[in-house]
C-alpha cells in the first residue's frame, strides 16, 4: 500500500482516533464504500487498559443504537467495578428491554482489559482478537476468538471444513449476540494470556476479518510497527477488498513491563474439554444435534443481518 493511498484514506474517511494520552494503541472505523451509515463502534482508554469494538446489527439507527448502548455499558464500567461481563450483560438486558428496541436489533462485542501484565478478552458474536507476535522475518498470527456464528458450529461439528465455510451461503449468519432476541440471559465468552515483549493485539470487527486474508493481516503488523499506521493500512485493505461491509480495528502494543516470550506463559485459562475418546464415540450425535441447533439459532438471528 502506497503513501498516497493511506493518505487518501484517511483524507475522505476521518477513519483514526488519536488520544493524546495514547502511546501504544490507536483504534480507526470506516463505513465502506456499500453501507450508507457506519453501526460500528469503538472506544479505548490505554489509561485505563480498556479497549472494546462493537458491531451493530439490525440496519439504520438499530444497529447504530445497539453497538453504542455496548461502548457505553464498557465505558460505565470502566470507571466503576471493572466487571465487563457484567456491562456486557447489563448491555443485553437494555437492548431487551427497551420500548424502542425492535427484535432486529443487536450487537456483537469484543473486549480486552487489561491486568497488569495479563490481559482478558470477552466476546460475543463474530467480532474477534488476534494475537501477533515477531517470529523471523514474518510475524505470527493467531486468532484468539472462536466466531459464535453458524458456520463455526458447522465446523466444530465436523459437517464442513474451512474451505467450504469461506463460501458458505450462511457464514455471515451469527449465533450469538447483545440483544437482537427474546433470550433474557446472555453467555459471554472469555479467555486470559499474559503479555509477552513485542506482541500486539488486533481487535476488529468482522468488516476486517471477512475481507482480509490472514496473511494479508500478518504482513501489515509485521511491515508497521506504528499503531497508528497499521490500523490504516488494515482499514485501507478492506476498502480495496471492496469495502462491502463496515469495519473496525484496534492495534495494541503490549506494555513496555512485559516480559520476554521465553519466560512469559501464553496458555490460556480455558474450562475443561471432553477426552478424546469419548468425544470420538458420541461424535455423530453431537454432530446431529450441533447442525440442527444451528440450524435452528440462525434461523432466528438471520433478520439481524
């Protein structure tokens, strides 16, 4: 990507947010060339080690309600308990049980916060977070978030691989989300990691992650070192990809007291997980019943979109 091109960008789209206080994030949102309105939302505090990206579903101000009422609970938060599962779920119930809230409305969610030198991510929906780190010449990347969306049941399940989720008619479709239905209880997921010198951390929403190969990814965060000039290329890369859908990042640098990655543990805390063994006897039950609950939760959620 050119210098010029940045520049254009950034000219028509006023994508970058500047904090004065910021020294190692910056956060950018763009409308793209074919939605007429931007239902994104992002907000970071690197005082306050809290960065949150919001997409907003239903179309119109909907969406745009939705993923605001989501920054908002964060920010709340943010200055008072520190519990953002918590603001996630108060977020939730507001969506519900507002008088202007239509079924149509709703909101994924991404969140790091940040703990000394550990930081914890919740997410709701297909927003997600990646983890960079230097490794030769390229840089690693690795998606820390599992999609809650139709296609990824498929292929937890098995049913379908990757290359037949990439073009699937419904890998657009999302199983969970704040708001947008009649479910009172709202589970958000969450996973910790602790900070290694170098890494950074992306957050986007799906604007990004849908157009954007992941090598395309791991070039720009390897090739600018800038936060501020990674995002807009990231921003500048789904916009030449076409721009169908709006998009959203946040680059954050890890803390200057992280320790080296030979001494730093990057295991996630994670719930227990089946044994092999039985996973592999009731497979094609869980199969059967995975697709089906699919099925049936996108069929619910698939007016969002």
């Amino acid at each position: 990507m050119s210098e010029a091109k940045v520049r254009e960008v950034s000219r028509h789209s006023g994508i970058v947010q500047h904090s004065k206080d910021a020294t190692r994030s910056a956060g950018a949102t763009h409308t793209g060339y074919k939605r007429e309105q931007n239902e994104d939302a992002y907000w970071a505090a690197e005082d306050k080690g809290i960065w949150v990206v919001a997409d907003g579903l239903g179309g119109h101000h909907a969406g745009e309600l939705a993923s605001k009422t989501v920054v908002e609970e964060i920010q709340k938060s943010a200055e008072t308990d520190k519990h953002y599962e918590r603001a996630l779920q108060k977020a939730h119930a507001l969506l519900l049980g507002d008088e202007q809230t239509t079924a149509n409305m709703g909101s994924t969610a991404v969140v790091v916060a940040e703990e000394g030198d550990y930081f914890h991510i919740y997410w709701v929906g297909d927003s997600r977070a990646y983890l960079w780190a230097p490794k030769g010449t390229t840089g690693k990347l690795t998606q820390l978030t599992s999609d809650h969306s139709y296609v990824q049941m498929l292929m937890d399940s098995g049913a379908i691989n990757s290359e037949e989720a990439a073009i699937h008619p419904n890998r657009h479709v999302i199983t969970r989300c704040i708001g947008g239905s009649t479910n009172p209880k709202l589970e958000v997921d969450r996973v910790s990691y602790r900070w290694a010198a170098g890494q950074r951390l992306l957050i986007c929403s799906d604007g990004l992650s849908s157009e954007v190969p992941a090598n395309s990814i791991n070039q720009i965060l390897t090739e600018n070192s800038d936060t501020h000039r990674a995002t807009e290329l990231l921003i500048a890369a789904a916009l030449d990809a076409g721009g169908k859908d709006n998009v959203t990042v946040q680059v954050i640098d890890a803390p200057s007291t992280a320790q080296p990655s030979s001494t730093a543990s990057l295991n996630p805390i994670s719930e227990p997980t089946l044994p092999s063994s039985t996973l592999r006897r009731y497979r094609p039950f869980i199969l059967l019943f995975t697709v089906a609950l699919a099925t049936a939760v996108a069929y619910g959620l698939s007016t969002l979109l």
